[in-house]
C-alpha cells in the first residue's frame, strides 16, 4: 500500500514520505497510531476509528491527539495531511 509512510502501515517507526511538501512527525508514528492516522484519511470521526479498531473512543482521542502533537498540527490541517496517506 502506498502511502506518506512508505509501503507497510502496519510497521512502527516509518518516516513520512518526502514527496509530500508537509511536515514530518517529530518523532515516528507508533503502528497504532499509524493506523489511526490512516482511518482519519478516509474521514472517520474517532467513535468510528474506536469501533474500527476496537478500543475506546477515549482511546482514540489520545491517539490522535499524539498524532497532532507529532506532527505540530491538528484539526483540519491534520485531517488533509492524513487524506493525502489514503
């Protein structure tokens, strides 16, 4: 699968993709948080990525909120650069 973290997903520590013009993560997304990342691209709200992935939505809203932290953005900046890994 091609995506801004290379071709596994599923692989902890990727680096995102150069041939975007948006940032890198500060540090590497966990695989968790790397899927997460990926359900945000294709616009599910974190109750959807919750019973997608089955966790709490609670749960979810760290995982983006971790995600938002390494990358420097949230919101709808952060959902456009995750769109971008679909």
């Amino acid at each position: 699968m091609g995506s801004i973290f290379g071709s596994d997903i599923d692989n902890p520590g990727l680096a995102f993709s150069s041939r975007y013009n948006h940032p890198a993560p500060s540090e590497p997304l966990t695989a968790r948080e790397a899927q997460v990342f990926q359900l945000l691209g294709k616009g599910m709200t974190n109750r959807e990525i919750a019973a997608e992935l089955a966790i709490s939505i609670s749960t979810a809203e760290t995982h983006r909120r971790n995600i938002a932290r390494k990358f420097g953005f949230s919101g709808s900046k952060l959902i456009h650069v995750a769109s971008l890994s679909c």
